[in-house]
C-alpha cells in the first residue's frame, strides 16, 4: 500500500458537481490494492515518433460470430495516428482511430466511417496498444467487423507487435495532448473520471483506477504509470462477465446484436457471481484477484484515452467505476469543449 493521493476535482464538465464531490470521498476511503509507478515522470517513450517495421497477422475465434476465425494484421503505415482498413471493403476509406469516428461505446467501442458496413467492433482492446506500447503510426488490417479472442487477452497482440512486426522509430518528433486545466465527468451511478494536466517536463500517464462491483469481484484499485512495461503485465487480463451475462450470450443473447458474443468460452473471458469464481481469475494480490481492474485501467480506459487522434496522451487519470461510455463522452467534451493542448517533448 501507497500514500494515499489526493487530486484536484477542478471544473466540472459533464455530470453534478455535487455527487462527483460526493463520490470521490468513496473513493478516497477505497484502499490501493497494487501500485507500479516509474522512477520519475518523463516519458517512458523516444521523443520520436514510432511505428512497425513490417506485417503481423494474429488469427483467434470470433468475438460475436464465435464459429469463424478471424484475423487482424498489424501493418506499417505513412500516415500518423493508427488506421483501419476493411479488406472486405476495399470501396471504402480508413477510419482513423478517432473520436470523431466513434459509433458507439454502449456496449463495447466500435468505430465507423462511411458506410455503415465500414466498421470494427470491440476495438478498445486493439486501440489499447497504442498508448500502452506507445506506437504512434499503424495500419490495422481485417476482413471482418468482427474481431479475435485469445484465452490470453491482448497478450497476443502485444507480441505481434512488439515481436514478429518490430516497433521502430522514425524521423517526425513525437506529439502529446493534455488538459488544459483540472477537469471533473461524472455519470448517473456514482461514477466519475477526474482528468489533470502534465506538470512541465512530464510526459507520461497515470492512471489510478477503482472498481466496485457487488459480486465477487469487490472493490479493486490500482495506481501506476503507463509504460510498456506496466501495460505487457497487464494485458493477460480478460474481459469480464457475470455469470448471468455469460448465459445470456449463449441462449436468447444470440438473438441479439448487443448480446451475440457468441465466440465467449470459459477460457478467454472471466466469468464471476455474488459468491466466486466461474473461471480461474489472474493477478492474485494480498487475497484477492486484481484482473478486472487492470483490464478496466489499461485495455478500456487507455483505450478511449487513445481516441485523441495522431497524439499520445498525458497527465493523471482517475477513475471511479466509470465505464465505455463514460469514457467516451468525457475524451468528447474535450474537444466540444477546447480543454485540450498539444505540448511537444
């Protein structure tokens, strides 16, 4: 266990004032489970800008189709910011990994341009990588809206990655995005997001992040700073799902868009109750099994995190119980409402 922080609530942008005030005093009285914070706060990343060396295919089942496997290729790309491209689609244009492209966080993120076909589901756990690796320029290539599973999470996208295509530098310096100022967003559940701005010569992320959730899982934090490091140990960590969502996925969920994870297996996601554990969970500290926090910090939070364009993103996130769309609509108001700058390192 840490200190305990303490941060500036600041402007508030979406939500009340009054119980994000009120919420936050449940978080300050929730202890940090697991804390991994970097020596100092410059950027754990070169001043230049990165991006892949070469082509790398992952194959896993599909998430919603389940019966077909699917493949995404990580590729080099000439232009900044991460892209994706339909192959099945080929009238079609990139999207560019966006906020503006955001079609919908309400149940996982998917992002869109053009046609309505032009489309990739579940992206939050691809988008990711970009700020938790910090690789600035990629090509995503698939011939689906449907993304893969892997029994080990993201592990897999990582290792492509980082292994079989190779992060490499390039000439063009690197550019980061922070708040202007403390800001507040908070929703309809007692949740919120707290936003602060990089101190001069601070280049990096922080994250502290709190769940609560009225089964097994409990009330989880953590606090640590973005590196490659940090974000390898925790992509092992698996979407999670009670055990009645599990069910409905494979009986009247299959009816349904929203609800038509059909490629869910008791080894790729983690599956919960009131009272334990339907699957073997990970990340065992002090008695409890910290997965759905480091999911929730690194491949959700980091993932919206990463819709602000060509730019890595820096300064302090806090978060509390908050959620995709959360998420989502505060990186929004951040641009409706000007409360972002572009620093240099």
């Amino acid at each position: 266990m840490t200190d305990m922080p303490e941060y500036k609530i600041g402007r508030t942008v979406i939500g009340d004032a009054k119980a994000i005030a009120a919420a936050y005093e449940r978080f300050r009285e929730q202890k940090i489970d697991e804390t991994r914070l970097a020596a100092d706060r410059s950027c754990p990343f070169p001043g230049r800008r990165r991006g892949l060396g070469g082509e790398a295919p992952v194959t896993g089942v599909g998430t919603f189709k389940g019966s077909e496997r699917q493949t995404i290729t990580f590729a080099p790309s000439d232009r900044p910011g991460w892209w994706i491209r339909r192959m099945d689609h080929p009238e079609q244009l990139d999207t560019k990994v966006d906020i503006a492209n955001l079609w919908t966080s309400a149940q996982n993120l998917v992002l869109r341009s053009g046609s309505p076909h032009n489309y990739l589901r579940m992206v939050e756990h691809i988008i990711a990588l970009k700020l938790g690796l910090g690789v600035d320029d990629v090509l995503i290539k698939v011939k689906s809206g449907d993304p893969p599973l892997f029994d080990r999470s993201s592990m897999p996208l990582v290792e492509a990655i980082e292994g079989a295509a190779g992060i490499v530098e390039t000439d063009a310096p690197a550019t980061y995005v922070t708040v202007k100022e403390p800001v507040a967003f908070g929703g309809r559940r007692g949740d919120f997001l707290l936003m602060l701005p990089a101190e001069k010569g601070e280049l990096n992320l922080r994250i502290d992040c709190a769940i609560s959730w009225n089964t097994v899982i409990g009330n989880q934090r953590i606090l640590f700073d973005s590196t490659p490091e940090t974000f390898r140990y925790a992509s092992l960590a698996r979407t999670n799902a009670t055990h009645r969502q599990y069910i409905l996925a494979k009986t009247i969920g299959r009816l349904f868009a929203a609800t038509r994870n059909l490629g869910y297996n008791k080894k790729n996601i983690l599956i919960h109750g009131p009272r334990g554990y339907y699957t073997e969970p990970r990340f065992p500290v002090d008695g409890k099994f910290l997965e759905p926090v480091w999911h929730r910090a690194t491949l959700d939070l980091m993932a919206a995190l990463a819709l602000t364009g060509e730019h890595r993103f820096a300064g302090t996130v806090v978060s509390y119980r908050a959620g995709h769309t959360l998420d989502c609509d505060a990186v929004r108001a951040l641009y409706r409402n000007d409360l972002l700058e572009v620093i240099h390192a």
